[in-house]
C-alpha cells in the first residue's frame, strides 16, 4: 500500500525529471550499477545525470530496484513539510499542480517560439532558448515580447525554492 507521502512524490518527480537537479549523488561505497543505463557525470564526485532516464511520463520504471540510496533517501522541503505535519497533503498536491501548470506553460511558451529546442529539463530548454536569443535578449522588442515568459520563469525558480529545495544554513 502507499502512504501518502509516496503518493506525493508520485505525483511530483521534480528530483528525478530534471526540475530540481541537474545530477543525483552516488554515494562513495555504492557501486556503479551495470544492469542500468544511467549517464555517470565526470568529475570526483560521482553522480547520473537528470533527468533520470528511467523515469518518464510521470512514473519511474525501476521504482522496485532503485540502485541508488539518493532516489530512496531524498525528501525535498515540501515533503518534510507534510511528513512533519506543517503542510497538510491536500495544500501539498494544491503547491505541486501548481508548479506542475507553471513549468507546462514554461515549456509550451519556449517551444512556441524555439521549437527546435531539444532541452531535456525545464532549466536545459531556458538555456538552450536563451542561447538562441543571445544576441537580441536585450533589447527592448525582446523583452516586449518574452518578459512574460522570463518573468514566469523567474517565479517558477522562486516557487521551486520556496516550496522543493532544502534551505542551507546562513
């Protein structure tokens, strides 16, 4: 059966999609997993890059056999919040669905005006559309014509930190 926190990162998937994190940590003593395709990121810390290839549409194919503890062990704020009873579930899926409608009309809004974008996480595609843009983003026209969508951006980055990221000690 599954608890309603479960049910809660069910529903979200922003740690595994490439909302949250660009790369998930592998902890030092966990070995690298042959039997799953996970692109490991170059460096001294070991990590697999987001968005995680199995997780799509919503649903994490390997959920049973996670090889990693991150993708058992994380709990984002939100989370924290309702396990520690500040948020209640129902405000919780209310605060998902709404990042969940901003994020689509993000990536609806970039792919209207760059559809050969090829971003793989929301963050990729705003990269990737400010990098066409590069030359024009300052000038007045652009900023006419996309401040609602560097705008929404802005206020999605705002929400995913007030709502999904852990605060770091000042």
């Amino acid at each position: 059966m599954i608890d309603s926190n479960q049910n809660i990162c069910i529903h979200c998937g922003f740690c595994c999609d490439g909302t949250l994190f660009n790369h998930a940590n592998i902890k030092a003593n966990e070995p690298i997993a042959p039997s799953f395709v996970f692109e490991i990121t170059p460096g001294e810390k070991r990590a697999f890059k987001q968005p995680c290839p199995y997780y799509r549409n919503a649903i994490c194919f390997i959920y049973e056999t996670r090889p990693y503890s991150v993708c058992e062990s994380f709990r984002c704020k939100l989370l924290r919040s309702v396990i520690s009873e500040n948020v209640s579930y129902t405000d919780a899926i209310k605060i998902i669905n709404g990042v969940i409608a901003l994020k689509t009309k993000i990536e609806l809004q970039i792919l209207e005006h760059h559809p050969e974008n090829k971003g793989d996480s929301i963050h990729n595609k705003m990269k990737e559309f400010e990098a066409y843009f590069a030359e024009t983003m300052n000038d007045v026209e652009f900023r006419k014509k996309f401040g609602h969508l560097l705008l929404d951006f802005f206020i999605f980055k705002k929400k995913l930190s007030d709502s999904f990221r852990k605060t770091t000690a000042k």
